[in-house]
C-alpha cells in the first residue's frame, strides 16, 4: 500500500476544516421572532395600522405632517423584519440623523408604541412576542427622544 504524501495530507485535512467550517458560515441570525411575529405579511400589516393610528392619534398626528408615509411604511417594515431576524435589510439613514431636528418628547415616543402595540393586538400577536420586538425597540428611545 502507498503511503500519502505530505502534499495529499495537507490537502485531505484542509478539505476537512473547510467541510467542518462551512455549516458555521452558512448559519443564519436567529428568525425564531421573525416568524412568531407571522413574517413580512403580518409585519407589513402591522406597520401599516400603526401608521394609520398614529395619523388618527392627537397625540402624534402633527408629527408626520411633512413625512412621505409610504416610504416610512417600507423602512419601519424593513427595520422590524431586520430587527426580528427576517431577510430584510434597513435602507434608511440612522435614527438619530433621521430624528435630528424634530424635538420629539417621551409622550410622543410613548403615544406611537401604544399605538405599535394597538396594532400588534389587532394581528393577533401575542403578548410575550411583541414584548420581544418593544425590547429590540426601547434602545431607540435615547436617539429618537431629544426634548
């Protein structure tokens, strides 16, 4: 029987190392809440009621009066599918660059997660589910609140 190489041994065992590595590269982000959250669907839903309540909310309504709700529909929708671990990715500008200038306060922070979380219910998501997404979401508050 011939012996192998030094070359044919150098190459089986790099073989071995890129077949062992290869299935931790491939490994994606964890989509456990994209999908309890019911997927792009239910979050394109979601951001669109909350949009729609956040136009009827007092509280709020003035703030959006100069703002192109469609895109800011697609970004949120992106941002939440990212942030949950879906296949989106966030096209829009960094949240303190987009925020800068508006003088938001916590009541009008506060008013559009009630109205995130008014339409969460609608969709039938569960509470531990949605507190998961407000968890993701709450460190925005620093950037978004500046009055």
């Amino acid at each position: 029987m011939k012996t192998p190489t030094n070359t044919a041994v150098w190459l089986a065992t790099a073989m071995v190392i890129l077949m062992t590595a290869l299935p931790v590269q491939a490994q994606k982000a964890d989509d456990s809440l994209y999908r309890d959250l019911g997927g792009l669907e239910v979050l394109t839903k979601v951001v669109d009621d909350t949009l729609a309540s956040a136009l009827a909310d007092v509280r709020i309504k003035d703030t959006f009066k100069d703002t192109d709700m469609k895109r800011l529909a697609k970004l949120i929708t992106e941002q939440f599918c990212e942030l949950s671990g879906g296949p989106c990715k966030y096209s829009g500008d960094p949240m303190k660059e987009v925020h800068q200038g508006l003088a938001l306060n916590n009541m009008q922070f506060n008013a559009l997660v009630e109205d995130l979380q008014a339409a969460m219910d609608k969709s039938n998501i569960p509470s531990r589910t949605q507190n998961k997404l407000l968890a993701l979401l709450a460190p925005m508050q620093r950037t978004v609140v500046t009055k």
